[in-house]
C-alpha cells in the first residue's frame, strides 16, 4: 500500500510539474507573439540602427531583447543584417552580449509572487483576442494572454512541489546542486533539452520559494542555463551561412567564457546578490529561503550577465577575430544562376526581413534579365542558333530561380504577417511576375525573331541597325532603372520609368516610319525583314509596358511603406 501511494504522489508530482512547464512554455511562446506582432518591426529598425557604438549596440540588444522576450529572434534579426551588409560581426557581438543582459527580464518577473493574479492578465487577454476587433489590440490580448499562462504555470509547478518539501531524498538530491560542478551540468542539460533558459531560471526560482533550493545552487543551474541555451544557436546555425555561424560561435564563446570566470565566485556573486536583494530577517529557516532566494537568483542571474557584458564589450575586435579563426570562411563556389542566394528558413521568425530578402532576391533576378536582354538584343540581328539557344538557357535558369522565389514567398504567406506586411508581399509578387514576364518574352518572342531571320538568310542593313539604336537604348534604360528603383526602394526612379511613356512612343513612331520607307529598297528579303523588324519593335515596346508595370508596382510598395513611416523597416 506505501508503495503504491508514494508512485500516485511521485505521479501526481510529474504529472504537476511537467504540465505547470508546458504552460510556461506555451505562455512565453505566446506573449513573444504578440510582442513581436506589436512591436517586432520597430525593434527591426532599432536593431539595424546601431553601426558604430558598441555600447550603444549592448543596450539595445537589451532593450530588443527584453521586449521581444526570445534573444533567439534577436539573434535571428543580427545574423539577418551581417548577411546584408547592415552590421559587422564585431558589432552584432555587442548586440549578443546585450541580449544576454534582456533574456533575464524573464526570471525577474517570475520572481515576483505574482501565480495569485495569473487569471486576470488570462481573462483580460482572451477576451481581448475573441472581442478585439484590429489586429492590434488582438496582438495585445496574446501578449497578456501568455503572459498570465506563465504565471499560472509557475503556480502550478510551485504546488506540485510542495510536498517535496519533506521528502528527504530529494531534499539531499538538492543538497548535492550545492557542488557547482553538478549545477551547471544539470542547468544546462535540461536548458539544452527544453531549448530555454527562460524555463531553467523559472524553475529555480520556483523551486526556492518552495525553500527547496539555497542560492547557490540556484545560481549554479542558472550559469548552466546559460551555456545550455547555445544549443539554440547551434541548431540555428547548422547548414547556415558562414555569418549565421560566426554569430552563433560568439554566443558560445562568450557565455562558456562567462561561467568559466564566475565558477570559482559563484559564493562572491551570491553574497552580492544577497546584498541588493530585500531580506526577511523575521522569518527563519525555509521559510526565509523561500521569501529571500528566488529574487536573490533572479539577481545573481542579472549581474552575471551584465558583469560579462561589462568585462567582455572591451574585446568586441579580438573576440570577433578568434571567432573568424574557429569559423573560417569557406572558399564560396559562384552561385548557379538558377540557386537562390538570399532566402533562407532563418527568416521566417522576423517577417519583415523575410519580405528584405525577397526584394534582394527579386533584383538579382532582374540583373539576370538585363543580362539576357543584353545578349538577346544583339544576338537577334547578327547571332548565331548557338548565342540564341544560351538565351534559352539563361531564362530557363531564371525561371528557376523564379520558381524558388515564388515558393519562399508561398512559405512567408503563412506567416503572422501584418496588414503593411501582407500588402508590401502582394506588391513583391506583383513585381515578380512582371520581372518573370520580360524574361519570357525575351526568350520566347525576341529568340523567335532571331530564328526567323536565320531561316530566311535575311540580313537588317547597317542604315536599319543605326535607327533601331535610339529606341533599343532607351528601353534598356527603362529596364535596367526599374530594375534598380526596387533596388534602392526608390519611388522617385521609378516615377522617371514611368514618365518614359513619351519618349518610348516618339521614339518608336519615328522608327516605324523610317521602316515604312525601307519596305520598297532594293534588297533581298526585304518583305520578311520588314516583318521582322517590326515584330522586333512590337517586342521592345512590350518590354517597356513590364518595366513601367514594374515601376508602378515600385510606386505603390513605397506608398505602403509610408504606412509605417519608414519603407526600410522591412529590412
């Protein structure tokens, strides 16, 4: 009968446990959400704003940090920007270490005896993502939601420990987390194993205002928490680029490091954090343990961060140079036409960059257009089946790349994006297949007219050549400026495409009368080549449409982005 009562507590026990950690799990998940909805492209803008100080870079870390509440996500965002160009590794190691600082707002509110009140922030939320009737204020309802999903699961995990309370053999299996060796170890394989830190630190502050935990083993499991939350990064980085994993490297090197000072002072850190924390002198025993460690941890775990920032932000340059060293940079193959180079799943946890990369994407393909343009026109009067065949195959590397592109942004529609997200994704596919349409009509239409014209043995004259030039050159000029006001994100070009309108048609009148006073020379083939030619200008016209639709398209993503004040935002 003992037996089977103490397997029903040890059940019930797990059962209170595990299920109180699911919720604080889900409810961390949930108001990072809404955070991120609420304010995740302006802590984009933020981010990609620190160039220089790397000061300044640390608090913002910490600032972006404590308010997304996932220093994933802001790791996420800075391997974003090294990628593009926007920020040094030097400087995204600043931002590393300030996100360290901001990932301990978390054990801070836990420790607050708030598990009482868990219900209202979870009525209020809820009510407010079921009523609610802007994306905004439903944003707001997640946050709350999760928020109060984490003090109840705290709640939960502090009665089912209860009855630990007098239970000896885990009373000294907690005794042994007084061997710092031990704690670190167990701290950062379970944080490995949950991939949260967050989770770790909670525990542990729930465990000692139980009075079944002493400060420092606490801190012990929270130094473990630390190292255990590069698994993270590490899975992050796997089969990512050289930067992603040179990011990844400098969060572990900096938070092993970090330990590895504080191992020998963890009894110095725990008297400090004694100091600053509010003691209980009237209480004795647990019970006092259980009013003074859990803000004493949640402290210690506070100044241990901030500590390292403060010693570690002097050697920003020789830690990014050792990382350079660990994580060599490999010998880059030239990309394949057909591969994409810019999108990548890492993204998908910071939408507006994921909308960045499409951009990028969406321009390297056009390059490829003009490219193809270049070739083609002038291969159609004077080439050879082989220079129109390798159109052919130009485009058909394009089309791929296309079709990569068009499935990332299938993958990125799924995502919780905004209304101003959803709106600039809408005006980048617009622009994609309009840049897809000129590589086909090119490949189709003006290859077409360069076999045609081997067929017949017909040759344009020099005099014909010369009065194609004017309006061959001023569609490249369309063309290649729409191409580069997606670029640049730049209405006021793309405004000047559009304004060619004239030009083109001038341009293309005049060269249709010269074509007319040519019908009747004396040349060979002079009919089929005047078929031609006049397919050939036909065609370029084409060409102009796509370039100004694409320009318009230009127009209307920067009146979007004016929504939101800044078009560089989705960066």
């Amino acid at each position: 009968m003992d037996n089977e009562v103490t397997t029903l507590a040890v059940g019930t026990i797990a059962m209170g446990l595990f299920g109180g950690l699911a919720l604080f799990l889900y409810g961390i998940d949930q108001m990072s959400t809404g955070l991120k909805a609420v304010a995740g492209e302006r802590m984009s803008t933020l981010l990609g704003s620190v160039t220089r100080n790397r000061f300044l870079a640390s608090i913002t870390g910490a600032t972006v940090t404590a308010i997304l509440n996932s220093s994933s996500v802001t790791t996420v965002l800075v391997v974003g920007f090294i990628s593009a160009g926007i920020m040094t590794l030097q400087q995204s190691i600043g931002v590393i270490m300030g996100a360290n600082i901001g990932s301990t707002m978390t054990a801070q509110i836990v420790a607050f005896n708030v598990t009482q009140y868990a219900m209202l922030p979870i009525a209020i939320g809820f009510g407010m993502i079921f009523l609610g009737k802007s994306e905004k204020i439903k944003n707001g309802g997640a946050m709350l939601f999760g928020l109060g999903l984490l003090f109840g699961g705290m709640g939960v995990m502090s009665d089912s420990m209860y009855p630990l309370r007098s239970f000896q053999p885990f009373l000294d299996l907690m005794a042994s987390m007084e061997n710092p060796l031990l704690g670190i170890v167990v701290g950062a394989v379970f944080t490995g194993l949950v991939q949260s830190s967050a989770a770790t630190t909670g525990i542990a502050i729930v465990m000692a205002a139980e009075g079944l935990l002493s400060l420092p083993a606490g801190i012990a499991l929270a130094l473990g928490a630390n190292i255990g939350t590069c698994v993270t990064a590490i899975l992050a980085a796997l089969g990512k680029p050289v930067a992603a994993q040179r990011a990844a490297a400098a969060h572990i090197l900096f938070n092993v490091l970090g330990v590895i000072i504080w191992l020998p002072l963890i009894g110095v850190l725990a008297q400090f954090a004694t100091v600053v924390s509010p003691s209980h002198p009237e209480l004795a025993g647990a019970a006092r343990m259980a009013e003074e460690v859990p803000r004493q941890i949640a402290n210690a775990h506070t100044i241990f961060n901030v500590a390292n920032t403060l010693i570690f932000i002097w050697f920003t340059g020789t830690i990014a140079a050792l990382v350079e060293k660990l994580v060599p940079e490999k010998p880059e193959k030239v990309p394949e036409r057909a591969q994409p180079i810019y999108l990548d799943e890492v993204y998908f946890e910071a939408p507006a960059l994921a909308l960045d990369r499409i951009r990028l994407e969406l321009v390297r393909l056009g390059e490829g257009i003009i490219e193809t343009m270049e070739k083609a026109v002038n291969s159609i009067g004077k080439g050879t089946r082989e220079d129109l065949n390798e159109i052919v195959s130009m485009n058909d590397d394009l089309s791929r790349l296309y079709d990569g592109i068009v499935a990332y942004m299938a993958r990125v529609s799924q995502l919780d994006l905004s209304s101003v997200q959803t709106k600039l994704l809408t005006q980048l596919s617009a622009a994609l297949n309009t840049v897809d349409n000129m590589g086909d009509t090119i490949a189709t239409n003006l290859v077409s007219v360069g076999r045609a014209r081997i067929e017949s043995g017909a040759q344009p004259s020099e005099a014909t050549r010369a009065a194609f030039a004017p309006l061959r050159d001023a569609i490249r000029t369309s063309v290649t400026k729409a191409i580069e006001s997606v670029r640049e994100q730049d209405g006021q070009m793309a405004e000047e495409v559009i304004a060619m309108k004239d030009e083109i048609q001038n341009l293309s009148r005049e060269l249709e009368a010269h074509l007319v006073k040519r019908v009747a020379a004396d040349e060979p083939n002079r009919v089929v080549i005047y078929g031609l030619e006049t397919d050939g200008v036909e065609i370029m016209q084409r060409l102009y449409y796509f370039a100004k639709r694409l320009a318009k398209a230009v127009v209307a993503a920067t009146a979007v982005g004016e929504e939101k004040e800044d078009l560089t935002s989705a960066a």
